[in-house]
C-alpha cells in the first residue's frame, strides 16, 4: 500500500483588540450584547464614505509579524475582495492582496519537547463581517462585528497532523496574549480556522480540500482527523478527490461539503481606490518592540532558575503564574538559590493551583500578593515553619479567603529551648508507659512522644530540637 502522507496549511484569522473598528471610529467592543449599535456609515458601507486605516491594528500586525519572525513589506496595499454575503454589508472586503504586510516567516513550537518549525506563508490585515443569527423561522444580522480588524496569518502546507495542528495553534495563541495584542478566545470567536487539507505520497501534494469556519481547537484536531481519514479511504479506494470547501459539522463531528471551492479570481480583487499604499519606514517598524515571548521565557526558566521543560512550559502557558513566579522570586533576595527556586515553584504549582482547582478559584480572584507567598517561602527556608505547616496554609488562605501574614503569626515554629523543655516534661510525666518502653530499647516510643508533643502545639514544635531535648531528658530520667 501507497505510504500517504497529509499536507496541511491552516488559515487564522485573528480579531484584534483595538479600541475602535479598522476603518471607523466605531468602538470595538466583542461584550456588546444589543445588536447594531456599534455601526456606522463606514462600516456599513454606505455611499460615498471614505475609510481610514486603524493605526493601532497596524502596530499590532507588525509585532505578531515581528514574534513570527516575518519579513515586513515597508510599502503594502489594501484590496477589495468581492463576493455578497448577508452579512457583508458592502458586498466586499477590505483586505489585501497581492502584497500583504509581512511575508515569508516561521513559528517554532514542540511537541512531547520535540522542536518543530511552520513557515508562515504571509500576515495580511482586513475587516470582520457581520454576524448571522439564525432563528427558527428567519435569520437576523448583526453589524456590530462587521469592521473589526482581523489578522489572517496563512501558513505553508508544513503541518502533518492534527496533533501538530492543535499545538501549532495553542503556541501561537500563547505568543498572541503575550504581546497583548488580542484575547484570542476561540470560545468568544476572536480566533477562527480554516484548514487546507491534501494527501500525496512523499513530498507531493495531493488535491487540497478547504475546512472553513472552525471554531475551536478541538474541532479543529477532529476535522482534520477525519479529512485525513476521508480522503485516505478515497484514495486507496481509487476514487479521486475533489477540490472543495466543506464545513466541520459540530454534532456529528464530521467535515461535509458546502460548495466547490472558489479560485482567487473568483474574488475579482482590485486595489482599494479610497487607500493609499500603507508605507511603513525602518525607523517605525524598529521602533515597536516586543515583550520576552514564550520561547525565549522557556529557554532562561531552565537556564536561571534550573526549572525543567515540562516546568517551565507550565508556568509559561498561565502567563499571570509566570509572572506571579518571578515576582516570588525577586522578593526572596537573600535565599535565592537554585533549590529556592524549586521550592517556590512546588509551592505555586503543585499545591496553591492544586487547592485553586479544588477550591473552584483564580488567580484573579484571590488578593494574595507575590510579597505574601515569598514571606512564607523564607519562612520555610529558614525553619520558621515546616512543609506541612507552609502548606495548610496555602490551603486556609484560599478556602478561608485569609491573608498569609496573619496565617504565618498563628504558625511560626516553636524554637524557644525552654519553651520546648516544658513541652517535654509535660510528655514525660504524662507518657509513664512510653518511657518505660523505651528504657526497655523500643525505639518506637521515641517516635510516640515526639508525635504527642506536635499533637499539643498543632505541628508547630522544631522537631529536631524536641527530639534532642527529649533524648538528653529520657537518658537522665
């Protein structure tokens, strides 16, 4: 049998989050919930209104063009893309064409830590449609969406499978929310796909069949899987494939054909006659800088702070935990050390998002600074308190909504000897029994009394120095 390989290229389109619509002054507002009130003549194409270019959204495209490692073009055109739809109120887009802002980059991402690169084939900036909604008798539309500045980042056919697919989007998602520049919520449809799926053998593509309007992750990975499947059943059959585009159905989780597929002429682009050329000097592209992405964040999480991949890669995709991290650790100073910092990060990870999740609360929701936790990270650094204790209160300052100042005063280790020596006498002369036994050799006794004085003090006793002090009390009594 013929060893079949898929090709896949996705196409993202990305709403930005800008104050107001790519052309208009509009608000770009996604919460609007009363339909047709962020609308205007621009936006609904009205006649003889003149658009004008979101300087904003272009900032944005060329820091995403920037991370993506892309070729900025200094001079790019807007285009008309023609085709009617209800819920384009012009009955065409503003897009561009054949020279878009960027071009020619890539995107590394892993998978099980394994490195892997898709070129990205060009980044083109345009405006949202409309919203349809249907209804059982009728279908309504609603402009407040149509103008909205959207990214279309297109790759090359580079992807093999929808595992690669789903963590090529997740990536490149996370480098999006890192540059702020939109919230990417699949959920809320601020990032859509669309997916262009072929099988050949070897290098060759095969026939490209389009997925359009996928709005998930999820169903994303699923239609991919089943288009790979569909189309290796067709072909091993010997039936041929047939350029198209079809849709992912979300109930029965299956691709099916909507119409075949339209050809770039089929949009009869021209250049947009009320745009100038979009010029962009070096000194401006220069000028936008770029905040510390994913990436280079994994890359110096295992060189400073000794953390693993998998460690790092998990703070890193909760941006707020990263930087609630690094804010922990700039405050310990003094203790900071390469087993500190394994500390804080057991801590944050493992047992403050473990008692989140149980607790049903965010990060968000809690007014826990990074000052607090490095308090009760030095304090268990420096023996104040032990694991157990550090913990339980972690514990209480989610489930009681308690500061951890006010926790660690009800908490601090017992270290006053004579404090501890009472604490002894006390178990001594209530415990005959246990002080027999261990004048009789049971080892074990001593491991009784011990348990008995952290019963009495709630865990709070230094331990090594109650057993030194029972030890030197035991051998004299």
């Amino acid at each position: 049998m013929r060893k079949l390989i898929p090709k896949i290229g996705l196409e993202i389109h990305l709403e930005l989050k800008t104050n107001t619509k790519m052309f208009c002054s509009c608000p770009n507002d996604p919460e609007e919930i009363h339909p047709n009130i962020n609308i205007c003549e621009i936006c609904t194409g009205q006649p003889g209104v003149l658009p004008v270019v979101n300087k904003t959204a272009v900032e944005y495209a060329i820091k995403l063009a920037k991370a993506l490692n892309c070729k900025i073009n200094n001079i790019s055109y807007f285009a008309r893309k023609n085709y009617f739809y209800p819920d384009l109120p012009k009955n065409y887009q503003i897009s561009q064409y054949d020279l878009p802002l960027a071009i020619g980059g890539y995107l590394d991402f892993y998978i099980n830590e394994e490195p892997k690169r898709v070129r990205i084939r060009r980044i083109h900036l345009e405006e949202d449609t409309g919203k349809l909604i249907h209804t059982e008798n009728s279908s309504l539309v609603d402009f407040n969406r149509a103008g909205i500045p959207l990214l279309e980042i297109v790759t090359e056919p580079d992807i093999k499978s929808a595992e690669e697919a789903k963590e090529f989007v997740e990536e490149l998602i996370l480098i999006i929310r890192y540059l702020k520049i939109s919230d990417a919520s699949p959920e809320k449809g601020e990032i859509r796909f669309e997916a262009n799926i072929s099988i050949g053998e070897g290098d060759k593509l095969g026939t490209k069949v389009e997925v359009k309007n996928i709005g998930s992750i999820r169903s994303l990975r699923d239609a991919i899987n089943y288009e790979i499947k569909r189309q290796t059943k067709l072909l091993n059959e010997g039936k041929e494939i047939i350029q198209e585009t079809r849709g992912f159905d979300e109930t029965k989780r299956i691709t099916v054909s909507q119409r075949a597929k339209e050809f770039e002429q089929d949009y009869r682009y021209f250049p947009e006659p009320d745009l100038p050329p979009l010029i962009l000097s070096e000194n401006y592209i220069n000028s936008i800088s770029l905040p510390e992405l994913p990436n280079q964040k994994r890359t110096r999480y295992q060189e400073e702070f000794n953390l693993s991949f998998q460690e790092g890669d998990i703070l890193i995709k909760n941006k707020a935990l990263a930087e609630f991290y690094e804010e922990v650790i700039s405050e310990i100073k003094e203790e900071a050390n390469l087993d500190s910092f394994k500390t804080v990060y057991n801590l944050l990870v493992n047992d403050f998002c473990g008692f989140l999740i149980k607790y049903q609360k965010s990060l968000e929701d809690l007014s826990i600074k990074p000052s607090s936790f490095a308090k009760l990270v030095k304090d268990y650094l420096n023996n104040k308190i032990n694991i157990r204790t550090a913990k339980d209160i972690l514990e209480k300052s989610i489930s009681e909504n308690r500061e951890i100042e006010s926790l660690l005063k009800e908490a601090q280790i017992i270290i006053d000897r004579d404090l501890i020596e009472k604490l002894v006498k006390e178990a001594i002369d209530n415990n005959p029994q246990a002080v027999a036994d261990f004048k009789k050799g049971k080892e074990s006794a001593i491991q009784f009394l011990i348990g008995y004085i952290m019963k009495n003090t709630k865990g709070q006793a230094d331990i090594n120095l109650t057993k030194q002090i029972l030890m030197e009390k035991l051998k004299n009594a």
